[in-house]
C-alpha cells in the first residue's frame, strides 16, 4: 500500500514544463523485449546466406567433408552475416547485444540438442526391441543370442532397478536427511569435519564405492553377490549428493522463522519438525531426487557387487540381482545385433522410468503450503456444492425420523448412560495424570537431550581442539628450545 | 475422511498384484531340483555361454554368468565369489610383472569352446573396399608391433600380389583392458616371433622374454589406439572414416558388423579364415597337459597348433577353459556341483552345435574326452557315463574320429603363397574384391580390368558384379599400332596431411576472399552513410 501511495507523488515530481523546445532529434528507446519482423527476417536471411555459402565453400573450394566442419563453418558464417545484417540498421551496441544474445541461445540450444540425441538416439537404435509387448514382461532366461527379439525382455532389470532404488532410498533419506540436519542445527567443529568428508565423499569415483562394498562386505563379511549389496554400493554413491544438496536447503531457510518459532516457545526439535522440514520440504524433494538419478544410473558399483543374472529375481538377499543400466552393460557388449537392439532398447526403458519418478516426486514436493490450502479451499467448494442437495435431503429425512430416533437413543442413554460415564470418570481420574505427566516429561527430557547432546559435542571437540592446540604449542616450543 | 482409506486399499491391492505377477513364474523355474549357481570371467567365450544357459534353463537349471573379463573370472573364482569362471588363460602365468597366483580352493581347468583370433580390418584403395587381404606370420607380428607402419609397405604387397595397396598409415587396434583375445594373441606371437614380440615388449618397458600377457603392451607415439571390450574394438574399426585400422577379434564380431577379416599363412603354405572347420583342423594339432598331478592338467600347449601342417589348419586357433572347483568349500555346495556338472555335460555335448553359429569353433574329440572326465571331480556331479559317441558333438561321428576335420573343405588354390590371390570376400563383409591383375599374369578367370596388351582389347568390368575395378574407365588406343592403355591412372588414397603447407594458405585465402565479397560492401556502404550523416 505505501507503494501505490507513493507513486503519484514521484510522477508530479517528474512533470517536463511545457514550454520546453521539442528535441531535434528523437532517440528511440533501445527495446529489450519483444519480436520484430525485422529481427526474424534478418536471422532467417543469415540462415539462408550462411548455407548457401558454405555450400559453395565446402564443395568448391576448401577440402572439408563431413557433416560437423559443415556445420561448424555454416556457424561461423551465420553469425558474421548476422551481425552485418544488424548493423545495416542498427547502431553497434544493438548489434553487440544481438551476436551476444545470438551465442547465448546457440549454447542453450547446444545442451538441449545433446540431451535430444542422446535420447532420440537410444531410442531409434531400440527400436527393434520396444515395440515387442514381451520386452516389458518377460526376462532373459529363455532367450539367449540366437533367439529373435520376440523372445526376452527386460522385466528383471526393471524389477531389479526398482527394488535396489527402494533398498538404497530407505537407507539414503533417514540417513542423509539426518545428517543434514546436524549439518545445521548442531553447528561445531565434528560438524565442519563431517561437512568436509560429505564434501570429499560427492567426488569419489563409482567403482570405489562398488570395491567398498565388495571388500567389506562380500569379501569379509561373506555376503553373498546380491541386490542389497548392490543397494549398499549404491547407497554410498548417492548419500554424499543427498546430505549436500539437503544441507543447502536446510541453510536456506530463513533464520527470522526459526527465530520465531523458538521465541514461540518452541523446543529445537519442534522447530524442525514443524518449521524446517516443511519449509524446505520442495526443495528436500529434489535433493532426494537428485542422489535418486545418480544412484539409478549407476553401472560400476552395481558391476561389482550385484552379479549378473538373466533371471527373474526379487529376492534382493540372496542370489545375483540385475538392474537396468548393469543389463544394457552387458546387452551392448554382445556381438549379436538383436543383443544390441536390446541394450538400446533398455537404455530407453531406464530414461522412461527416470523420468516417470521425477514426475512422481515433482508431484509430491511441488505441494507447497499455498498449493496445499488452495487445493482444500477447491475441495471444500467442490463437497459445498455437490453435497448442498444431498444435507437439506438428508436433513428433511432427519427431520421425519429423527423425533423418535432421538427419543429411543435418550431412553437407552439413560438407562446405559451414567453406569457408563461413572466408569469412564474413574479410568481417567486413575490414568489420566500420570499420562500428561509422563508426557510432558518426554517432551522436556527430548528437548533437553538434544541440547545436551549438543552441549557435549560441542565441548568435547572445543577440549580436544584445545588439546591439539596446547599439544601443538608445546611441541613447537621445543622445536625453538632445541634450535 | 473415507479417500485416504480407499487409497489405502487400493495400494494394497496393487502391490498384491504385483507380487503376485512376480512370484508366479519365478517359483515355477525352481520346480526341478537343481539350485542356480552363477560364474563370471571371459567375455570372449561369454556369446557361447548366454546361448547355452538359456538352453539348460529347460532342464531347470539356473546359470548366472557375467562376462566381465577373464582376469576378473579368474580373481573371482580364487575369492570364492563366483562357482565357476572362464578363462583364456591358466593361473601362474606372469602377465606384465605381476604373478597371477593359483587359488587356495581346488580347482580344475575343463576345455569350453573353441575359436581362433580373427584379424579385422577397414581398409579401402580407391573408393572401394578391400575384402581379400592376406597376411603371413611375419608380417601380423610386425604390424602389430609397429615395424611395418605403411599398407603399401613392400612386405604387405608380397603377401597380396592382387592389391593396389593404398599408401596409408597402419593404425593398430588393441584392448586396453586385460582380455582373453590378447592373450591368445600374444602367445601365438610369443611362440612364433619371439624376438620381435620381444623387442616391442622391452620397448613398452615390459622385460624380456615377454611371454604371454592379456594387458597388451603399447608404446606411445606408435600410433596405437587401444579400446576396451571386443564391441570397443570392432566398433573403432567398424567407423567408416577409420580407414587403415585392423583389429584382433572374435570371428562372431567381424561377421556381425560386417567388415572383413585377414587370411593368415600356415605351415603348409596356404591363407586361410578362422572359420570353424579350419579352427578345428588346427585344433588337431593341440596337445594338452595330461600330467593328472600338475596343476595345469588340460591346459593347452598350442606349439602343434602354430605349426599344424595341414592346409586348412588355422594357426591362431586355441580354445578357452572353464575353471571349476573340485573341493566343497566358500560358497560353493554339493547341490551346486550337480547343477554345475549337468551344464557341463550339456556343453560338453550337445552345446557344440550351437558353437559354429555363434562364430566359434566346436571342440575336438581329444579336448571332450579329457572333458568328461573332468567333470567327475566336480563334488556332487551325477557321474554319468557318456557314450561318446552318443554325445551329439558335431565335431565326430559314431566311430569316434574328428568328422568336421575331415569333411573340412580344402583351400582354394587361389589361396595358396604366391598364387594370384582370390577375389572372394571374408568375415562378414561377402562382396568381392576384384584383383588389379598386378603379377597375375596366369588367372584367367577373375582379371576383369586386367591391361591385355598387345592384343588391343580390355574386357573391363565383365564378370564382376562390383563394377568398381581399379582399372575400368577409358582407354586410349593410339591409331598406327592398335596398343591401347588405361587413360586412368590408379587411384591413390592419401591421407590429409596435417602440415600447413602452400596450398592449404591458398585455400583459406579463397575462402576469406568469398565472405569478404559478401560481406565486406554492405558493411562499408553502411559505414560510409552514417559517417556521411554524421558530419
């Protein structure tokens, strides 16, 4: 409202007197928005000029072949034509800003163009294999090498992948979004040292995480080769992703909340459960999906701990376990073409169910509190108008039957009732107090464990930091002594 | 208050249904009472046993197998992760300076499937492709450690008097990881040329003698490229604009990508194809360690081989084992070894058949017979007394000799050292390559293209379906004498030259020259009216 109020002053303020000589020459205001003819005719005449020319170029004059120095050389004469045709009527910083805007969108349209041919491409060369029903139902373990394509599918791989994905998830959320939490809310030295191993953990190479796993588990534990060592492989690849990009958009809250929360009254722990996590619950939904898409792609750590099986298998304990991007591994690396058709056709399956999760999980995290209200103010609307008819029925039904319906109910009530009620009064004067009381007591004990566990922490690393320091100190001193 | 309940139910439902379409085959494949064992190792022999574990699956039983490389077999197997590997080869060879120790855990090598290396290459002279390259020992040995360099080198054309060779830089092609197929190469080149496979090695930084090794050594600045997986290296060569490349490989990869694979010179003197039958011919040669107390019994000694004398004997032929465990021990059971004996007697046998198809070779008599008698140490086998002629293995007939070494075809003569080469195509690339009729003075049949002088006529193109000859075109007949020549010089492939030379400077400028007339008057006629404006 100050705004609005405002503005009307500044304008009086700004009025040009009207005796003023018009200016001889009018400058035109440098548009910054918007689609001129003039715009579209000059990038299509550049587009049109540069092929011609590089055609000339390509065939008649330099030794160049192939379709990418043709496309490169046509780039390279689009945008010098481009900009003289800006500037025969344009000043130069107009023409400066078109070649830029030019070159900012070719690489924009660069990134897209490389997800569309991976995408496209994967798909054109499963082709063969996507069309058969029997690819989505079936597995592998009556069709080998020599069996045509409408023999086999990939039903194992996806089962598998789900099921890992699952496995990985149900350890990863709890674990990382904890994790997160501590990051912030329990700010120490411990936590700026896990802080710098989560930070070291993001770049650590997939097969690291598989061989972990393979010597720890497999090898010295004697766990067998299985879908849930695969999960733990996995698990290890995306926990460092999750905890870094929940850690983010837990900083991200706005401190004035929680500092209203807590002068509320509200323990620490309330404040998070009540004020954090919903505030950051959009941006909580991505960082899972995120560690999700690295975990789901993952080929090497699942190369070394899962096994490789053609078969059906959804016992993620025992037996070797495929998923998706493990069987187009080995599918590609089959000299038989129908082997090939498969593994591309997978690699198609795996982006589709990507894809199909994020829609899910956008779904779900995209629930902001407004959406949320408008939603129930849209349902409550809805039920107003459907169920209006519906209540003056039901009332106008009440309004026959219910005289008597109310009589036979007191007559019982009252031969029933106060038996009833005197038993219920007794129970809760027994149970009740003690209730609350230990209630409330587990409230302020978890407060009061959280701030204490947190007061530990913190003075345990601030003493062995001290230490360290007076440990360093002396051995320095003595350095000096023996100098 | 009532929809989260129904949603509720509904998911309950819907997970029930999945479960339930789950579980419902799968409990039926565990109906026969063989429990799934699973393996890894060679990814040479791995098309072989994908095709034969689904073919045991009617039987019930569950074969788990991940190609995953040889080594990796290997490492697997001595862990006690996996029941069974595969390999190409043994344990205790000193691959570059590594010792692969023997596991604890006993263990057993049985023969698998047989193949020989097959050598493919992209090469092109004049726009068309050559499919009938011939090489001898000497010369593989030496391509392949960077002594010939050049396709038109004078080595190479001895070996193809039929070839307009093109003056192009040889790019080898290897496995960077540890493979199978190198190894089988390099014990042929260790056995054959050991001096020269030595030098390469010492100058890889590897010591001398070099042996066998399936990390194969490279020398930077040679010129090698190495990729992973036979896909890695099929598919490098198989690029259209990598002109020049060769390869070694699996037969079955050359045939599916359709590229051509080299014939290679044997001791009786004859250029032959790893085919099946020749690489069962030359497995005939094969001797096998039949000491039962050394712990390489049934390992190959291939010297046999490398030298078969028989013409149609392929020299690079060799087969690859599997290694079994004979102790009950790790993870591996009794209930197990019968699963693992059935597969065994399967592929022993009947499995063979199915070798030729998948671009390997079927085992010989000798290798199933020590076979089958391997399988008996395997704990928990059902000892089964094969007939072996009852064994189904195409590779013998009922009175037990080798039948596809004896009904092998013999090699053309055309195919014999120093004969005009054959036309016909190899591998998977089947169009012919017409002969430039260089030296081939007696053919006759095949020298479409061939300069008849003296005589005045040139059937160019006649019996030939490609039509690409070298030497078609006009011809010029000078009018006194009747002599006539090819107006048509031989077409010369060369390679872009990477130096900046005249030509190149000349080249650009024409190209500035073109955009600057396009470009440059607008530009300035627009320059010089505004300044005009201006002042």
């Amino acid at each position: 409202m100050a705004d609005t109020m405002l503005l009307p002053v500044v304008e009086h303020a700004t009025v040009l007197r009207e005796d003023f000589p018009p200016l001889e020459t009018k400058r035109e205001e440098r548009r910054v928005s918007g689609v001129r003819i003039s715009d579209v005719l000059s990038a299509v005449g550049a587009a049109v000029g540069s092929l011609c020319l590089t055609t000339v170029i390509v065939t008649q004059l330099a030794p160049i072949s192939g379709p990418i120095a043709f496309a490169a050389i046509a780039y390279i004469i689009f945008m010098v034509l481009y900009a003289m045709l800006v500037y025969l009527d344009e000043s130069r910083p107009v023409v400066v800003d078109r070649v830029i805007l030019v070159g900012v969108h070719t690489l924009a349209l660069t990134v897209f163009a490389t997800l569309g041919f991976v995408v496209i491409f994967s798909i054109v060369r499963g082709a063969e294999a996507l069309p058969f029903l029997n690819f989505y139902t079936e597995d592998m373990s009556l069709a080998g090498p020599l069996d045509p394509l409408s023999d086999g599918g990939v039903v194992h791989a996806i089962v598998g992948t789900l099921i890992q994905i699952t496995i990985a998830l149900a350890i990863t959320i709890p674990l990382g979004l904890t994790t997160a939490l501590f990051l912030n809310e329990v700010p120490s030295a411990f936590s700026r040292f896990v802080r710098t191993i989560v930070e070291a953990m993001t770049a650590l190479p997939s097969i690291v995480a598989g061989l972990f796993i393979y010597a720890s588990f497999i090898l010295l534990f004697g766990l067998e080769k299985s879908g849930f060592a695969a999960s733990l492989a996995i698990s290890v690849m995306m926990l460092p992703i999750m905890i870094r990009s929940a850690d983010v958009v837990l900083r991200l809250v706005p401190m004035t909340l929680k500092e209203a929360s807590i002068g509320l009254g509200a323990g620490q722990w309330q404040t998070v459960w009540r004020v954090i996590l919903p505030t950051s619950r959009s941006g909580l939904v991505t960082a899972i999906i995120l560690a999700t898409a690295r975990g789901i792609g993952e080929t090497s750590p699942v190369l070394l701990t899962s096994g490789f099986t053609a078969s059906l298998n959804v016992d993620p304990l025992h037996g070797p376990m495929v998923s998706l991007p493990l069987a187009i591994f080995q599918f590609v690396k089959s000299p038989e073409p129908t082997m090939i058709a498969r593994g591309f056709g997978t690699a198609a399956v795996l982006m589709f169910i990507v894809l199909a999760l994020f829609v899910v999980a956008r779904i779900i995290g995209g629930q902001t509190i407004e959406v949320k209200e408008r939603r129930a103010e849209g349902r409550r609307v809805f039920w107003a108008t459907v169920s209006a008819p519906a209540v003056r029925a039901t009332t106008a039904v009440v309004r026959v039957v219910g005289p008597q319906v109310t009589r036979a109910a007191t007559a019982t009530g009252r031969v029933v009732g106060p038996p009833l009620a005197r038993a219920a009064a007794a129970t809760g004067r027994v149970v009740g107090p003690p209730l609350s009381r230990a209630a409330s007591t587990v409230r302020t004990t978890g407060d009061s464990l959280f701030a204490t566990a947190a007061q530990a922490m913190r003075t345990f690393f601030s003493t062995v930091v001290t230490k360290v320091r007076a440990l360093v100190t002396r051995i320095t001193a003595k350095k000096d002594d023996s100098k | 208050m009532k929809h989260p309940r129904i949603r509720k139910n509904l998911v309950l439902l819907l997970v029930a249904a999945v479960a339930a379409m789950i579980v419902g085959p799968s409990s039926a494949a565990f109906a026969a009472d063989y429990v799934p064992i699973s393996g890894a190792g060679s990814s040479w022999s791995s098309n072989a046993i994908d095709q034969w574990r689904r073919n045991v699956q009617q039987y019930g039983m569950r074969v788990n197998y991940a190609s995953t490389g040889s080594s990796d077999g290997r490492n697997q197997f001595k862990a006690g992760t996996v029941d069974f590997a595969s390999s190409e080869i043994p344990y205790g060879i000193k691959d570059g300076n590594v010792v692969d120790n023997p596991p604890s855990r006993g263990y057993a090598y049985m023969p698998l499937v047989a193949g020989g290396t097959a050598f493919m290459y992209n090469l092109s002279s004049g726009g068309k492709a050559i499919t009938n390259l011939r090489l001898s020992g000497t010369v593989l040995t030496k391509i392949f450690t960077g002594v010939i360099t050049s396709w038109d080198d004078a080595a190479i054309k001895a070996d193809n008097p039929g070839l307009s060779l093109p003056k192009r830089k040889i790019v080898p092609v290897v496995r960077s990881d540890g493979s199978g197929s190198t190894a089988q190469f390099t014990t042929w080149m260790a056995n054959q040329y050991g001096s020269l496979w030595n030098a390469y090695c010492v100058k890889a930084g590897r010591s001398s003698p070099c042996g066998i090794t399936s990390n194969y050594p490279t020398v930077s600045g040679k010129g090698f490229i190495a990729q992973p997986n036979s896909q890695g290296v099929s598919g490098y060569v198989a690029q259209k604009a990598n002109v020049g490349t060769i390869t070694y490989v699996e037969y079955s990869y050359a045939l599916k990508t359709g590229y051509p694979v080299a014939k290679i010179l044997n001791k009786a003197g004859y250029y032959v194809e790893p085919t099946a039958s020749n690489v069962a011919v030359g497995l005939l040669g094969a001797k096998i360690n039949t000491d039962k107390s050394s712990s390489a019994y049934l390992t190959q000694i291939l010297t046999g081989v490398f030298n078969n004398k028989d013409p149609r004997a392929y020299p690079l032929s060799s087969y690859s084992y599997l290694i079994v465990p004979t102790k009950v021990e790790s993870n591996f059971t009794e209930a197990k070894g019968k699963t693992l004996g059935g597969f065994a007697y399967y592929f022993l046998c009947e499995g063979q058949q199915q070798a030729e198809v998948l671009g390997y070779s079927p085992l010989p008599i000798n290798l199933v017979k020590a076979g089958l008698e391997q399988v008996r140490r395997i704990p928990g086998v059902e000892g089964k007394s094969i007939d072996i002629t009852k064994c189904n293995n195409p590779t013998f007939s009922k009175d037990g000799t080798n039948t596809l070494a004896k009904k092998a075809p013999q090699p053309p003569a055309c195919d014999k050292q120093g004969a005009p080469q054959c036309t016909t195509g190899t591998g998977g690339s089947k169009s012919d390559t017409p002969s430039n009729g260089g030296g081939a003075t007696d053919e006759g049949t095949t020298d479409d293209g061939t300069i008849d002088d003296g005589s005045g006529v040139t059937d160019g193109g006649t019996g030939e379906t490609g039509g690409g000859s070298t030497t078609d075109g006009p011809v010029y007949c000078e009018a006194d004498t009747g002599v006539c020549a090819n107006v048509v010089a031989l077409p010369v492939e060369v390679e872009s030259e990477a130096s900046w030379g005249m030509q190149q400077t000349f080249m650009a400028a024409a190209v500035l020259l073109v955009i600057g007339l396009v470009v440059i008057p607008p530009v300035l006629g627009q320059f010089l009216a505004r300044r005009k404006k201006q002042s």
